[in-house]
C-alpha cells in the first residue's frame, strides 16, 4: 500500500513537469493569415493622403470583419495574426491605460473596438485570432516619449544597451487592459521587437518575460504567447515563458532546423512566420503558386504552422491576387476541400 501511494504522489508531482503543449493547435491548423493593418503603409499601398487619427476611426468604422472571416474561411485558414498596433501610434481597440499614460486629445485609440468584432466575425468560422503587439514603443512624438518616460528613441540603433524598465512596465499595463477586455476571444500573442532579451526581458524583476506572459495571459490564461527577437534563418525559441516559435524569416530557402522534434524546437511549437508581398503588408506577390506550396508543406512536414502576411484593402479584406494564392495553400494543404 506504502508503495503505491508513493507512486502515486510522484504522478501528482510529476504532472506539471510534463504540461501539455498550449500551441498544439497551431500544428493542428497546418497555417494562417497575418494583416499588418499599418496607416502608413496602407497609404502608400492605396494611393491615400496621409492618414490622421480621424481618417483612422473612419477606416477602422468601416473594416469589413465578416467579409475577411468569410475570405479566410473559404481558403481555409485556422487562424488570423493582427496588428493591434504598428508604426505610428494608432491603436485598433481603446485602451484607457495608453489614454491616461499620455494624455492625448484626441486619443490615438480607435472608438471601436476592432479585435472584438473581428473575433467574433471569425469565431463563427472556428478561425483563432492571435493579435499582433509591438513591445517597445516607438516614441512618435512628444506625449508618448514623455508619457512611457523614454529619455531618448534610440531602441532600434545599435547602443547604448541600457535597460528601459520603465517603459516597458508601463506597456505591460496596456497590455494586461487589452487582456483583461478581451479574454478569450483572443487566443494569443505575438510581440514584436524584442530585439535585446539579455537586457530588457532576461532579469530577476519585472519586467521581465514572465511578468509580460502574466499580464498577456490576464484575460485568457490558455493564451499562447511568441517573443520576436527579429528575423533568424535557424528557427529558435528565446524563453521558456513562450509557446510557439516567432519564425520571422525572410528568405525561407534559407530556414534551418536545428533539434526539432515532432513539430517542436526546444520544447515550443514550431511556427513560421513570412510575407507573401514585396514586404510586410506591402507589394505584388513575389512567390510563385508553386513556391508557396512548396514551403507550406516543408513546413507542416517537420509539424510546424506557417503564417503568411498579405497586405490588405482599406475595407479589411484581401485583394484577389493574393486570395489566389492563398486559396492554393489551403487546397494543397488540406484545409480546404474544392
């Protein structure tokens, strides 16, 4: 009896060492769609002026989420990444955190609240939304730096590398208001530009990775989580506290695998992440059908999910030409039966 309750107990203890993989799903769903909803980029793809804060609540007012859930259906996408926020600070949700933190009138916050519409416009479809958060923030203008207490804009340069414990804080509060308004219609994140982990992310007090996954996992604690170093030929997780590969890679020729095992790397689901554009959210197809196909099934072959970026229309939704590609992905995978 002694030894079974033993054995027993072990189990028990055992149990956590030994969770399940939170991103399984992502290998499950073979592949999907990323939008970099971005003002300046979406300017310069669709002719427009420059794009102020009251051209973007007109944009986002009109953002066709039924028609985009209903495009990544019909190709079979399971699941979308978006930007919540990218380049200058336009947000596609409020948050009266970042409100508050600089004080802007008018605020650089939408009125609607897009991530909750496009949710529920996807839901219906089975599509997951993982949304898109750009960590550092940039320091546009005067009211952000001051209001994220950013002595100077220098993140992306090469030096000094020093610590921005302050900044980073304060985005970790918009990021847990994000959380906590969204819960589970938000199934997990992706952040970019965390360029330096040894000396923003890797430190014995917050902020630090596992206080940005607490606040990011806030609203939905089986949300799954990826860090984005930048883009890196050799696919890698950069923390324990994320639960899928960031992948960013621009050349896919020239992706290598390094101890992946059944659809992991380093204990992390394998997830590849690329542009089907010229560029992030911008340009003509520049892969073949059969390229694009190619490196699909590459991918889902050592049980890794890819993501393709797409730039979008003003409504939202995705011009023909790259429908068409996409529609060849999800046919040549499997998501989709014709």
């Amino acid at each position: 009896m002694k030894k079974i309750t033993i054995v027993f107990l072990l189990g028990i203890l055992f149990i956590p060492l030994t969770a399940q993989n939170r991103a399984e799903w992502l290998r499950e769903a073979k592949w999907g769609v990323m939008i970099h909803y971005q003002p300046e980029w979406l300017a310069a793809e669709n002719q427009m002026d420059s794009i102020t804060i009251e051209k973007w609540n007109e944009l986002i007012d009109n953002y066709d989420c039924e028609a985009l859930a209903k495009q990544l259906s019909d190709v079979g996408a399971g699941y979308l990444i978006m930007t919540v926020r990218h380049g200058p600070p336009f947000f596609i949700a409020p948050n009266a955190t970042y409100d508050s933190l600089t004080g802007q009138v008018p605020s650089q916050c939408s009125k609607r609240d897009l991530v909750v519409d496009l949710a529920d416009a996807l839901d219906k479809y089975g599509i997951k939304l993982i949304t898109y958060m750009l960590m550092p923030p940039i320091g546009k203008n005067e009211a952000e730096m001051k209001g994220f207490a950013m002595e100077r804009n220098d993140y992306y340069r090469s030096g000094p590398f020093e610590r921005y414990a302050e900044t980073l804080l304060r985005m970790q509060e918009i990021i847990r208001e994000y959380s906590l308004r969204w819960g589970d219609k938000v199934s997990g994140w992706w952040f970019d530009a965390c360029y330096r982990p040894n000396t923003h992310y890797r430190q014995p007090d917050e902020p630090n990775f596992e206080s940005i996954a607490n606040a990011a996992r806030a609203g939905n604690p089986d949300g799954i989580l990826a860090f984005n170093p930048g883009k890196f030929p050799r696919i890698m997780s950069i923390t324990p506290h994320e639960d899928y590969t960031a992948g960013e890679i621009n050349d896919l020729d020239r992706i290598q695998w390094a101890f992946a095992y059944d659809g992991m790397v380093d204990g992390k689901q394998i997830q590849i992440l690329s542009f089907l554009g010229n560029f992030w959210g911008q340009g003509d197809p520049r892969f073949s059908e059969e390229q694009i196909v190619k490196y699909s099934k590459e991918i889902n072959a050592v049980g890794g999910a890819i993501t393709w970026d797409v730039p979008p229309m003003p409504d939202g939704t995705i011009p023909v030409e790259y429908m068409k590609q996409l529609d060849k992905i999800g046919e040549a995978l499997g998501t989709v039966q014709k």
